[in-house]
C-alpha cells in the first residue's frame, strides 16, 4: 500500500517535472522563431540594398556614382544650392 502511494506520487512529480520543461522548450522555440524572423528580415533588407548598390554601380558612369555617393552619404552640395529636405 506504501509503495503504491510512493510510486504515485513519483509518477505525478515526473509527469509535473515533464510538463514544466516542455513549457520551457516551448517558450524558447517561440523566442527563435522571433529571431530567426528578425533575422531573415536583416538579410533582406541587406540583399535589397546590396542590389541597388550593384545597379547604381552598373547604370553609372563613374563621375556620375563619386557625386551620388557624395551627395547621399556625405551630404554635400552645389555652392548657391537650395537643398529642400521633406520631414514627414
């Protein structure tokens, strides 16, 4: 009678035991679908810009690229131009 109540309580505590560590496992599965998500994201956000990097290469002479480039990435300007930034 002992042992049944022994080995009851035992079955009850592993069953509980297993329960909890699958909520766990559950629980960081969904956090790794989030960051496998977030990640694939940054990869095509990345082969997007990649491409339009690639393309404005291709379809620009070189003095067309150096003024583009220094216009986007550096801001510079023409002397006397009006530069008109949208800010909505």
């Amino acid at each position: 009678m002992k042992r049944s109540i022994l080995l009851r309580v035992l079955i009850i505590a592993f069953c509980a035991y297993m329960l909890i560590s699958l909520g766990t496992l559950v629980d960081e599965l969904s956090a790794r679908r989030e960051e496998l998500a977030e990640t694939q994201s940054q990869i095509k956000d990345t082969a997007l810009s990649v491409e339009e990097k690639e393309n404005l290469i291709k379809n620009s002479t070189l003095e067309e690229f150096i003024e583009r480039a220094a216009r986007e990435m550096l801001g510079f300007v023409y002397p006397n131009e009006q530069v008109f930034v949208d800010v909505n």
